[in-house]
C-alpha cells in the first residue's frame, strides 16, 4: 500500500527565507512523486512531479524537489520565499492499478509567509 | 495540460436533498477522478470515472450515495445523493493528462449542508 507523510501542518517563515516542505513516502514500486499547491479557495495546482531520471526536478515559481530513494523522501524548497509563496502544499505519490494511476494525497502543508 | 471547469462553483443544500456537480474539461481524456476534500483536510478519491464503463469507487464510497456519470471524453457529473451535514466538502474533478500519470484539477465545488 502507498502512503504519504508530510511533516509540520503549518510552517511559517520569513519572506526571503529558505522555504523546505517536508513529504515522505511509502511504496512498493518506484513511485511516480508530485507537489501540488492549493490557494485559497481555489483547486491544486501542479507544482512539480518526478517520474524517473534526474533526482533534482525543477517546477514553477521557483520551486524545486529532489528525490532521495534512500530516505524515501520527496522535500520541496525554495530558495527564497515570497508572500504569494502562503498557500497549502499537498505532496502525492501515483499508484498504478490496471492501466491507470490513482493519486494517494498526504495531508498537506500550509506555508505561512511573514514579511 | 487541460483546462477544467466546475459548476456550480459553490451551493448551500439542505439535508435530504440531492446536488449535481458539473465538470467540463477542454480536450478529450480517457480518465477523469472525482475527490473529496473535507474541512481542513487532504484529498480522498471517491471514483475513478472511465468513459464507457462503470465508475470505480474507492473504499468508503458508494455509488447509491455518490452516483457518476461519465457521458463522454470531455465531460463527468458527480451526484451527491440525500445529503447531510457530513457530506460538507469541497469536490475536485481531475483528469490524467500525458503519460506520466499527472493530473489537473478543477477549481472545485464547496458544498454546505445545512
């Protein structure tokens, strides 16, 4: 079974600081890993995703993740966070079931930013 | 990418009453999810809707209470069926796009049951 953990509900940090979102993961197969991020009362939006090949993935507004096979873990950073960066992030791994892939969501993270 | 529309966008219901939510999508996809997302919550799938056949439901969710249609390859409907105060979400369609299982979302339906 494939499963989620994003450490810290809330994480607060400073604008111009260093933004780091914790997700592990837990799964059977090589996973397929996504970040997605939710404004206010709007849907998720697609953040980044690893498939295979290059560790270190690169998606909009200047975030990145990298995927440690090892840790079994999928963090997301920013080098410097802005306050359009305040929003709730949810990590995902895919789980692939006769054809398709069903997403298995963690509970998400909701990055406050203070200026 | 696709881009994904939801309707209505939001509604106030009364318990025992039934809601229909609308999702149009702008290109033709094989796979479109429905997913629940209570109150300060994460996301739960409730079914896998695949054009031509029958919804799969996800544990938890049935289809006398959660009834799918899926028409055609651009377009879904979720039914929320005698609704309680329980049933007090948001719901998200989405759609696989591509071949590496990511997938879209719409802007989601924020449904109060009072």
């Amino acid at each position: 079974a494939q499963s989620v953990t994003q450490l810290g509900s809330h994480v607060s940090v400073s604008e111009g600081a260093l933004v780091l979102l914790r997700c592990n993961y837990s799964s059977s197969v090589p996973p397929y890993l996504f970040w997605y991020v939710q404004y206010p009362n709007q849907g998720l939006q697609l953040l980044l995703k690893y498939t295979t090949g290059a560790t270190l993935v690169k998606g909009i507004n200047g975030f990145e993740a990298e995927f440690k096979k090892s840790e079994t873990s999928f963090h997301l950073t920013k080098p410097s966070a802005h306050m359009s960066d305040a929003a709730e992030y949810f990590c995902a791994v895919s789980f692939v079931n006769s054809g398709y892939s069903t997403l298995t969501f963690g509970k998400g993270t909701m990055l406050l930013v203070s200026p | 990418s696709a881009v994904i529309s939801q309707k209505p966008s939001r509604d106030i219901c009364q318990r025992g009453t039934s809601l229909t939510i609308q999702c149009q999508v702008d290109s033709q996809v094989t796979m479109m999810f429905w997913y629940r997302q209570q109150p300060g919550q994460s996301l739960t799938l409730i079914a896998t809707a695949n054009q031509g056949s029958e919804a799969t439901y996800e544990s938890g969710f049935v289809i006398d209470k959660f009834p799918i249609s899926r028409p055609n390859l651009t377009f879904s409907t979720l039914t929320v069926s005698n609704m309680s105060p329980e049933d007090s979400s948001i719901y998200l369609c989405s759609v696989e796009v591509g071949g590496d299982y990511e997938q879209y979302f719409g802007p989601g339906t924020r449904l109060t049951v009072t």
